[in-house]
C-alpha cells in the first residue's frame, strides 16, 4: 500500500488537521513548526502567493526549505499562484507529499494533475469559492486530492464562506458514486465551531491558520479541531 492509501485507511479512523504556517510567527518560525512537530496535527500546509494569481505575496523556497528541515509531518503545499506546472521539479525537490494547484491558474489541468503524479507526489486540485464542482468533472480520476476554498484565497483570518458545506457534500456525493479514494480538503476560516460540521459533511482534512496558531495553547486546539477532545 502506497503512503497515500495508508492516510486514506487512516483517515476512515481520524479527522486530519493542517496547521497553516501562514499564520505562524515569522520570527521564530521554527519554533512554531516544532510546537506541531509535538502536536496531533497531520501535514503542514504550505501557502505560496505570487501576488499575480492573489493579491498578497507570502514565501517562497528559502522559507519552505527552512520549514522542510524541521518538519517531522508531510508537506501539502498549496500554490496560488499563475503557471503552477513550472515548479513541479522544486516542489518535488522539496519532498512535498501533496501539490496543490488552482483549477484557475491550469489551462491544462489533466496535464498537470499527471505531471504532478509522474513526479512522485500526490496531485491536488484546488477551487476558489466561486468555481463550480463542474470545472473538475473530467478530472476527479486524476485528482488525488481536492482542495475547496471556504475563503477567497490571499489573506489567513478571514470569515469562513457558509455555502461551503452545501459544496463538501456534493463533492463527497461525487467522489463515492464514482467509488474513488480522493480525499476533500478545506481551506479558510476553519474554526472550533465549523470543523465538526465540515467533517460531517465530508471533509477528510481541514486547513486551520489563524485559529491555531491565535489560540492560547495551539497544542490542544488541533486536538479541539480535529474533535479528539470535547470543546
Ligand atoms: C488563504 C490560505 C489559507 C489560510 C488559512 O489564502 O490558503 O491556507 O492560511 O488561514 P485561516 O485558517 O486563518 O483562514
Ligand atoms: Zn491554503
């Protein structure tokens, strides 16, 4: 079984939670990095803006490099930026588990959903808020990983997008009426007081920035998220 099959068995006993570093403190990120090192969340997740795709600029590859060499849990790496396909060898390179690249930003998805997965990593494809399920019918098959904004992508802290739920189910209706393992990710404004209702309505992982790394002890709050512990 490939390391992605096993998550995916894993996920069928767990809730998966990825602290987004975006929100983590930039100068003394490594610290924040070893706090989730000890913690119960599952990847980290790694937000690149190119201020072109998005209007807000983040990090880069010194930074990620950085991150990789203290991170003891997969990289899900989330690209809002134009032309995503031309990073596929650094990303690979970096020893990502998940690429994320926006429907938006591929004229050409099926072929870089493949490239992706020729590369060695698993292939995710993500949707603003305002992308229909439609624009990835044709490629589910070729989709590890689907990745759907509750937030328009940019800027962490913002408020989460309510239809989102409503969207979680249909895709979750989609993937199993085509009896696929592809897993739901979500992505802004994931909160002690959403996530359960997220899982329920199907997500496998849910991306948490600011509500983890803006709790008094983030530590316990993935558990909270995650729905390991009563909040
Ligand atoms: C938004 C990013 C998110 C963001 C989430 O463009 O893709 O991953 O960091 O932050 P919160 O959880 O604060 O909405
Ligand atoms: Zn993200």
């Amino acid at each position: 079984m490939d390391n992605f099959a096993q998550l995916k068995k894993n996920v069928m006993s767990k809730q998966m939670l990825a602290p987004s570093l975006l929100s983590a403190n930039f100068g003394h990120l490594t610290d924040d990095v070893e706090l989730m090192n000890n913690s119960r969340c599952d990847w980290f997740h790694l937000d690149v803006m190119d201020g072109v795709f998005v209007p807000n600029i983040s990090f880069g590859f010194p930074v990620m490099e950085a991150i990789k060499k203290s991170a003891r849990k997969p990289l899900d790496v989330h690209l809002m930026i134009v032309q995503p396909e031309k990073f596929i060898p650094e990303i690979k390179a970096l020893g990502a588990l998940v690429m994320n690249v926006h429907q938006e930003a591929c004229v050409h998805l099926h072929r870089v959903l493949h490239q992706i997965r020729d590369a060695g990593m698993k292939s995710g494809v993500t949707l603003n808020p305002a992308t229909p399920l439609c624009m990835i019918e044709d490629v589910l098959e070729d989709a590890d990983l689907v990745l759907l904004m509750s937030v328009n992508p940019g800027f962490g802290g913002q408020k989460f997008i309510e239809r989102i739920y409503d969207k979680t189910r249909r895709l979750r209706e989609m993937i199993d009426r085509r009896n696929l393992s592809t897993l739901i990710e979500i992505d802004g404004g994931v909160n002690r007081k959403n996530a359960a209702a997220l899982y329920g309505a199907g997500a496998d992982v849910l991306v948490a920035g600011s509500a983890v790394f803006g709790a008094v002890d983030p530590v316990a709050e993935v558990d909270i998220l995650k729905g390991l512990v009563p909040r």
